[in-house]
C-alpha cells in the first residue's frame, strides 16, 4: 500500500450514497479504511418524508429534470421496491 496511513471516506447528501456504493469496490483497501462519514445522506430514501412540501418537491424536480437519481432516492426506480437501486445498495451491508 505504500505510504497509505488511514483513510476516513466524507460525503454529503447523494455523495454519501455514492461512497457507501463504493465500498464494496474498495476491498483492497481494508487494512487502511478507518471510518465512513455522511452528513444529510438519504440512507433510507425519501420515501417516508414528514414533510409534504419535500415530498411535492422531489416528485416535481424528477418531473421536471428527468434525472434518475431523484427516482432512486425517492424509490420509485422500479415498480417491485426490492428492486429499487436504494433497496438493493441496502442489501450490500458494508456498513459492518
């Protein structure tokens, strides 16, 4: 690994689901990984917001921009929710 110390991965918001994809990419760098921070990372989707206002919001910005993310954050990329991209990143459990 050479002069590789410790690494800490930081992400914000999509950034943080990005990494957390990543990880599973980055086995050879186990022994250096020393932590996974995300600030305001949909983990669990927007798909159970309180708020009524994010929630209009993100269905008009993927109305709007066409931008599959916002459908895979809001998990409605797939019709079966198991099949969702945010679903499926869940099943990785890289987290551990």
């Amino acid at each position: 690994m050479g002069m590789l110390g410790r690494v800490t991965l930081i992400g914000h918001s999509l950034g943080g689901l990005v990494l957390r994809a990543a990880l599973k990419h980055l086995e050879e760098f186990k022994d250096v990984f020393y932590g996974l921070v995300t600030l305001a990372t949909p983990h669990y989707g927007y798909i159970h917001s309180v708020s009524k206002i994010l929630s209009v919001g993100m269905w008009a910005f993927s109305k709007l921009t066409k931008n599959p993310t916002v459908s895979e954050m809001r998990l409605s990329d797939n019709i079966n929710i198991e099949e969702s991209t945010l679903y499926k990143l869940a099943e990785y459990n890289v987290l551990q």
